[in-house]
C-alpha cells in the first residue's frame, strides 16, 4: 500500500470518494488528494468524468452517477470496494444552483436544488455507510447562504442549511464508529455555478469579503483536504471564505 508523508508522519493512502468532481471545487479537491499520493473515485454525472479521470491517472477511477437518484449509486460503491477494498474519505461536493425570488422561483426548480444538494448528499452517506471504517470520514460542502440569506437565493439557502443540519446530527449519529462527519464552508468562489451572475453582482459580492478577493478552488481543497484527515473533530462547521461569516458576525 502506498504511503506519503503529513505533517512529518508517514501516513498510508487514503481513498477518496468525491462527488460533483468534474469540475470546480470538486476537481481541484480530487487532484489535491492524487497529488498527495491518494487513490480517488470522482463521480459526477455527465460522460466527461471518464475522460478527467484517464487525464487524472491510473490511481483515478471514474463513476457516473446522478446523486439525487440513490439506486444509481449502488454501481459506483461495489466499483471502488472491488478495485481498491475500502473507502476512507467522502466529500459531498456535488451541488446545483437555481435562484429567483420566491415568486419567480418554480417548484420544480426548488426541488432540483434540494435533490441534488441535500438529498444527494444523503444518499451518497447511505450508500457508503456500510464500508466506512474506523477512522473514516465525511467532508460535507456547505455554503455561506446557508448561514446567512440572500434575496433569490432560497433554494440553495435552504439547501445548504439543511447541509448544516444533517452533518450536525450525523456526527453524532457516527461518532461511535469512529468516522468523522464536518462541514467545510466556502465562501464566494468562482467556477461554473458563478457565470450566471453579472459583472455588477459580482462586484457587489466582492466588496462584502474582508480580504476583498474571491477564493480560489485549490484554496478550499486545501481547507476540505486538511478536515478530511482530522482526527477528532467532528460536528464542526469550518469557513473557507476571505471572512465573510465573520463580517455578518455569523457563528457557525
């Protein structure tokens, strides 16, 4: 089994689950952990995972799945059980952004969001509940809106506090088994999901973050990568975000 050096130790290779990794912040997580000598499944739903994952290496395996659909996770799991026997690390990453104000936003659209963000995170859970082993733990994806509201955004509001929530009572729910189950925050990042927003709600944006920049994908792999290998925390909420909780004197 493959080792690499943390913090001076030397440590065995992890495997890593990480969803919603096509792109973003979920691909700049799943090259961060390949780089410390990891082994990662990335799953999202469109074919070009296989094509990032044949880039990635042969220590990446792609899988194809939608999140919000739990029967189609089962694949994937027996997939990574049977090429590398074990899964260490999960990372609920995958999300889906669908804004409007409440009288514009249409129930299918809510309903998107919250299958996808909070229900999708649940069903991964489940699904890789049973393999998880002492020592394991689960990175959740949570967001800022979750925590502090902005007008047309309560879809994905409601979302990521119910991200809050369920990695709150999973904790506990896991914490007899040894797995660790923490929420990483990020703040205002721009990937994909951002190039909706206009240049003049961008820059409003960035005048509310106290280090007045956005963030950068690697920054919160960085952030998810360090949680991801705590080893007694859990339940924690963990900003990733120029302090912008912080300046809405939010606590986690």
């Amino acid at each position: 089994m493959a080792s690499w050096l943390f913090g001076g130790e030397v440590k065995d290779s992890k495997v890593w689950l990480v969803t919603g990794s096509s792109r973003g912040i979920g691909l700049a997580i799943a090259e961060r952990a390949l780089a410390a000598g990891d082994r990662v499944a990335i799953l999202a739903r469109s074919e070009e995972i296989i094509e990032i994952a044949a880039r990635l290496g042969a220590d990446c395996m792609a899988c194809q799945a939608d999140v919000s659909q739990r029967d189609q996770l089962l694949q994937p799991v027996q997939q990574i059980m049977a090429k590398w026997g074990r899964i260490d690390i999960v990372v609920n990453n995958a999300g889906a952004h669908r804004g409007g104000k409440i009288g514009r936003l249409a129930l299918a659209d809510w309903q998107t969001v919250i299958d996808t963000n909070l229900t999708g995170a649940l069903n991964v859970i489940a699904a890789v509940s049973e393999h998880l082993q002492p020592g394991s733990s689960v990175v959740n994806i949570g967001a800022v809106v979750g925590f502090r509201g902005f007008p047309g955004d309560a879809a994905y509001a409601a979302s990521k506090a119910g991200i809050a929530g369920l990695t709150r009572a999973l904790a506990i729910e896991f914490a007899s088994r040894g797995i660790a189950v923490n929420l990483v925050i990020p703040g205002l990042v721009l990937t994909e999901m951002t190039q909706a927003l206009s240049e003049k709600a961008l820059e409003s944006m960035r005048r509310k973050i106290p280090m007045g920049r956005f963030g950068e994908p690697d920054e919160i792999a960085e952030v998810v990568e360090w949680v991801a290998r705590s080893r007694y925390m859990t339940g924690a909420f963990v900003p990733a975000d120029g302090g912008l909780l912080s300046s809405f004197g939010v606590a986690g």
